[in-house]
C-alpha cells in the first residue's frame, strides 16, 4: 500500500496532466506528458509553410578582384627553366660555352669532346681551329662534314651538344623583380619573365620589349598566351638580351556575375562589349539590362553609369568605350522564384509544379497522384500574397462541384493522412520492459497484449507484479493492481483504457529514489535526485539559476508530511536573496519530495507588441505601453494611407482565438456525451428489429462524423470594430485598449 501511495505522490509532484484536446486539431501545438521517463506527443504535424525566399540586395563585391594574369607568376615554382637535357632544334646558335660531342665511324673510329672557346672556335687535330660561333646547329653540322670531308672518307659522323652554355639577360623596368639572370642557352622571353617574377603591379602585360643588341626585335601581349595559348611571341633568348616591362596601360575591372572577374590591361580604344568578351562573357545568370560602371571623373570624384547591355548587342552602333579606371558591374538576376505552386503531404509526387493558366486545385492533385491515406475532406490551400500575409484556404473534395478553387502564385497545398486526423488513444508502459513507451490503444486491448507489443518481460526469472495508472476524465489517479498469472489468461486479462499506464517491477527492485522539485522562475523546472544536506541553493543551481522575473522574496518551500492517517503539508517561506548568499537559517535543508516554488516579480512583463500591417505609412511592429489605445499605435504608424479601404479592416486578437478555440471544443465534448446517451438508450431497448437498430446506430455514427468534422473550424479571433479617420476614432468605443499579440490589416 505504502508503495502505491509514493507512486501516486511522484505523478502528483510530476504534474502528470492529460488534455483531452482532440488531435484533429490541425493549428495545435503538438502537446505532451511525461510519466517515468516516457514522451508522448501528438502524431499530427501540421506543415508550416516558408513565405517565398527572399533574397539580399543585389549587391556585387569589389574585393578580392586582382589584375589578370598576375597569378601565374604569383602560383610560379620558385626556378623555372627550360628542360637541359631536351634536344635542340635546328635553329640553336652556338655560342661560347657550349660543348660539342663529334662521333665519327667506318674508315675512321674516333670522338672529340669539343668546348667552344670565348673567341667562338673549336680546335681539332689534324684540322685546325675551326670559327663557330653564331651558326645555327645545322649550320654546325654541315662545317664540320665538310671540313672532316676533306682530310678523310669513308666515314660517317654524328654531332650532339653536351652541356649547354649560360646566358646572362636582364630583366629592366616595371618587372616584380628586375635585375640581371643567368639562364641556360635554351631559355626564351618567358622563363626569363617567370624568373623575374613578372611584371609588377604598375607592369604592362601587354607591351613587353625584348631588346637585342639596342634594337626592339619583338613585342610580347602575355594576353594572347594567357587567353589563346599563343606563345609564338616566345622567342629564345641570347645572351644581353634585355627585356624591359613598360609602365602598364589603362586599367578596367570587371565583377560580378562575369566568366573571369579581374582588372583589365587595355590595348588601344575598347568597349564594353570587348571587355567583356575579353573577360570571357557574362555568365547565364547575370542581369542584360542594367551593367553598371563607375567611372572616375576629371580627378573630381566617381560617376555611375547604368547601360543596357540586351539593347548594345542588337545595336552596335551603341556601345561605348571604357576608360582607364572604370569598374564594370554585371548585377546578377533575381533569385526569386515565381509561376510555381507545392504540393506536399499524402500525395505520390510531393514537390514544386508549374503554375499554369486557370490551373486549379483539382489539377494540381492530379498531377501529384493522392494516395490511398490521403484524407479528401479536408485539403488545406495556404496562399501567401506579397505584402507577406498568409491565408489558410479548406477545400472538401468530396464537395468540389462548383467549388474548385483557382491557384495563385505560391500556393503552397497540404493533403493530410486520414490516419493523422483520426482522434486515436494511447497508453504508455514501462519498468521491467524490453522495448518502454507510448502505444496506440486498440481496441479490447489488455495488458498482456501491450507487454507483448513492448517486447516481453526482461526479468522473466522474478517474481513479477504488474499495475495499472489510470487516470480518470475527472482528473482522479488510482492504481490497479494486476495479478502476473491474469495477464497470461485473456479471459481474465484486464482491459486498457485511455491514457493508462502500465508499470512493471520485480518485488526485489528497490523502492523509488527520492526526489524534490523546483517549479517557477528557473531556467529548468523539474524534479532532481534528492540527496543527504541537500540545501535550496543546490536545487536552484542544478535547475540553471533564476530567471530574470524571479522574485527574492515570498517563495515557498512545501514539505510533505506522511503518517498512518494519510498525507499533508506544510509550507515555509523563503528567503532567496540571503539563502543564495550562504545565509543557514534561510538556505533550508530539504528533505524529499519538497516543493520549491519560485514566484514571478509581481506586474513583471516583457515588451508588449502589436502588429500594424497594409494600407498605413509606417507597416510593421510596434512595441506598446499598458492601457495604450489603437488610435495611439496608428498616430506612430503615420495613420492610414489614401488607399485605406477602412471598412474592410482585420482586428485579430490571441485570447479571443483561444476562447473560440475552448467554445469548440466544449461543444464538441458536450454533443458527444448526448450521443453517447442517445446509443446507451437505442441498444438498451429490446422493442426493436436488427435493421431499424442498424438504422438508428448508422444515424448516431452520422452525427458523430459531423462532430468530428467541426472540430476543424479554426478560431479566427476577430473583433469586429467600426474604423473611421483617426480625428472620429479616438476616444470613440471603438478606441479600444491594445493587448500583446494584437494584430490590425487595413486593406486597399
């Protein structure tokens, strides 16, 4: 008995509370109880729908734009050279230092090991210095066959170049690094500029001179290489050769929805369409008719331009140049999505469609395919307009003659599951069980059908005791013994009810841990384990501290005294100010399953606030004073605008929606009861024939499907108030006192 009566007191400490709000109730929040550890919640998730995303200013960023071609030198190895040990071509010159290998075989077996001397000659016995340099390696080869031709025959010979000679070039002007290199023989224009880093920020890109004895001998436009892969400007080098980086030319960026967002050397006259070919085209999702450029002025400051780029390409004759610091911005296009509705819930293909022409609701859930679930009396429309108001719209397709509604842009069409709509009851278990939870609550189901469904017993080998929680409609809690053997025997298996809970334990488990609860103002209300010298400070730390609207004064500690003769309790105050501050006497020992409440600040409240929405100057949500009335939030609002259409006005307030949403429910529960009296009566009477009994019971069943459906009337909490210019409204009866939550929509 003892043991019954904790467990009655820990549901009471728990507030183990059930709400008989019906589920159908597709605005409610999903509501929950816990009892030993188990969460039960509501198995209808309405669908919320997201307003149409919207998308930042289209703003096009500058930063990090760098001068193009710049990153092959800044992403170049630390030394790049040519391949040393790759064949030379038959345009090589020889020059001093290079080394000469000469094979010769058939009548004469022999091989020279032949350097090029500073004068630019070979020696070989038996023919004499020979005067290479300056010939092209064919060159080379033809001298010495005709030399060795004359001092011998019948002989074959090979000539190859050893170890190649080095150059020295240099490097002048605006280069990232400009001095003197020395490089090997077969480097060209371009290793030398990747030695030298390329050319500096103030660097010409497009106008490098390669200088040969005095004299410009080529001009090199890196564009043509970076862009076409044009590297027939590559020209090898000779040793003095200079290359100089001339002061770069004019210089335009180009961001934002471009190919190849970077700043732009110029090369004579260019205009906006040739940069942008030359900065690769502007990408599918950049805007044609508004490309932006910024232009410096005459040294005075920028000027904004916007042109057409859509209307530059039909007509050429328009386009227009660009000058030496102009930044060209190509905005991107609306992100924002129109001509399209959703469909989701129980359909076959959820997701976005088309909107077509005159496409209606019907249409849509052909396209989409309802399942076999899907529950038809009710489908949700859930419109969203542009000033971002949302309406929910219900369509009976049962009854969709004549009444098939028309979609708009964003419709977003929510087919609910039958099996969701249904009101359905549940019970809960837990203890010695191998799988502890919530069920759903058959029909006839007993106790050992729910043991069976949670898996078994996990203590098969103890001796089991089994009881039943139940709570009662009026809000009574009393538990039910069960006896192990009945749960094994259907026949005397007791039967389940709403809202039962089945707890399983062994006789060996030991007694319920002790705890206390903290309700109030704290961060986490709850029970906690209760330990020995357990104080009022340990409980308010292990419940995350005071709220901020907690009082330190006039909080309540409530104790629970048990003896033979029942259950009472005493309550103490509390003084948290000096019991937070270590104060003994005040910081009071607690003892288990004490209650400390935590009051709130007496009139303590949070910023009120109202919204204010359509046809006034200043729309959006105003934060109110207590006893402020409407006329005041529409003063600061600006008043109404010339379009105001002021008989068409919405007031909507949060605590009459609720009332309405109490005045249905109670009517609901009130019909039923009738209905269930009218059915105690029909099937108590004997007078009757089976069909005139099944008549009446289809007609009862009838009413009760009609109920059902009535519950989904959603409470609008309108209060109908006469609007007229603010001058006759204030202080008029219509001049009302504004609550939080308030909202007011004047339509045009």
């Amino acid at each position: 008995m003892l043991r019954k009566v904790i467990c009655f007191l820990v549901m009471i400490l728990a507030s183990v509370s059930v709400s008989f709000a019906q589920d159908m109730e597709v605005n409610s929040t999903s509501t929950s109880f816990a009892l030993d550890g188990i969460q039960t919640k509501s198995y209808l998730q309405p669908s919320i729908p997201p307003l149409p995303q919207e998308r930042a200013p289209q703003i096009v960023s500058k930063k990090n734009i760098k001068i193009f071609g710049r990153e092959i030198f800044d992403n170049a190895p630390p030394l790049i050279e040519p391949v040393v040990d790759a064949s030379v071509g038959p345009d090589y010159i020889i020059g001093p230092g290079d080394n000469l290998i000469v094979e010769l075989w058939g009548k004469l077996e022999a091989a020279y090991n032949l350097v090029v001397d500073r004068d630019g000659k070979v020696f070989i016995s038996n023919i004499g210095a020979i005067y290479v340099y300056g010939l092209s390696f064919t060159q080379l080869q033809n001298l010495l066959q005709d030399k060795f031709s004359k001092v011998y025959s019948n002989f074959k010979m090979n000539v190859t170049l050893g170890k190649l000679r080095t150059i020295k070039v240099f490097v002048v002007g605006e280069a990232a690094k400009p001095g003197a290199y020395s490089l090997s023989s077969l480097s060209t224009v371009f290793n030398a500029l990747y030695a030298a880093g390329g050319p500096g920020i103030e660097g010409s890109m497009r106008n490098i001179r390669l200088i040969r004895e005095n004299k410009v001998i080529d001009t090199i436009d890196l564009y043509k290489f970076l862009l076409e892969g044009d590297k027939s400007h590559d020209m090898r080098l000779c040793s003095g050769d200079t290359i100089f980086v001339p002061i770069r030319g004019p210089l335009v960026g180009v961001a934002g929805e471009i190919t190849r967002p970077a700043m732009y050397e110029l090369k004579g006259s260019t205009t906006v369409g040739e940069l942008l070919k030359l900065s690769g085209g502007v990408k599918s999702t950049g805007y044609l008719h508004r490309i932006q450029i910024e232009r410096l002025q005459h040294h005075e400051g920028n000027t904004i331009e916007d042109i057409d780029l859509d209307a530059l390409e039909r007509d050429k004759t328009k386009d227009m140049g660009v000058f030496d610091g102009d930044f060209v911005l190509i905005f991107p296009i609306s992100g924002q999505e129109y001509k399209f509705v959703e469909l989701v819930g129980m359909v076959l293909r959820p997701g976005r469609y088309e909107l077509k022409e005159k496409m209606k609701v019907s249409d849509l859930l052909d396209a989409g395919k309802l399942l076999e679930e899907a529950f038809v009396e009710k489908i949700d429309v859930i419109r969203t307009y542009k000033d971002k108001r949302q309406q929910v719209i219900s369509v009976n397709l049962r009854d969709i003659q004549g009444k098939d509604l028309e979609l708009q842009e964003w419709d977003r069409i929510v087919v609910y599951s039958s099996w969701d709509m249904k009101p359905r009851d549940r019970v809960s278990i837990s203890g010695l069980i191998k799988a502890p939870g919530s069920y759903d609550l058959l029909e006839d189901m007993t106790v050992g059908d729910i043991i069976c469904q949670a898996g078994g017993i996990t203590k098969a080998d103890e001796i089991i005791h089994v009881e039943i929680i139940r709570t009662t409609r009026t809000g009574q809690v009393e538990v039910i013994p069960v006896d192990i053997n009945d749960v094994l025997d259907r026949d005397r298996d007791t039967p389940l009810q709403q809202f039962d809970h089945i707890y399983v334990y062994s006789v060996f488990e030991p007694e319920l841990a002790p705890v206390v609860r903290i309700t109030g103002q704290v961060m986490k209300q709850g029970m906690y384990s209760f330990s020995n010298g357990m104080r009022v400070s340990d409980l308010i730390v292990r419940a995350g501290g005071l709220e901020k609207s907690a009082t330190l004064l006039n909080c309540e500690l409530s104790r629970m005294i048990r003896n033979e003769e029942g259950v009472s309790f005493i309550h103490m105050p509390v003084d948290l100010g000096k019991a937070m501050i270590g104060g003994t006497n005040e910081d009071i020992l607690l003892k288990e399953y004490d209650n400390l409440f935590i009051r709130q600040i007496p009139q303590w409240r949070i910023v009120d606030t109202v919204v204010v929405a359509g046809e006034v100057v200043f729309p959006g949500i105003y934060a109110i004073a207590e006893n402020e009335r409407l006329t005041s939030v529409l003063e600061r609002a600006g008043k109404f605008t010339k379009d105001a259409f002021l008989p068409g006005a919405i007031f909507i307030r949060q605590s009459v929606k609720e009332q309405q949403k109490h005045e249905i429910k109670d009517r609901f529960l009130a019909q039923e009861e009738v209905i269930l009296a009218q059915e105690e009566t029909e099937l108590a009477s004997q007078n009757l024939l089976p069909e005139e009994l099944a008549k009446k019971q289809e007609a009862l069943d009838n009413k009760r499907k009609l109920l059902k459906l009535s519950m989904f009337m959603l409470p609008k909490g309108r209060i109908v108030l006469r609007f007229a210019k603010l001058e006759k409204l204030k202080n008029s009866r219509n001049d009302i006192i504004l609550h939080d939550g308030d909202s007011l929509f004047i339509p045009k």
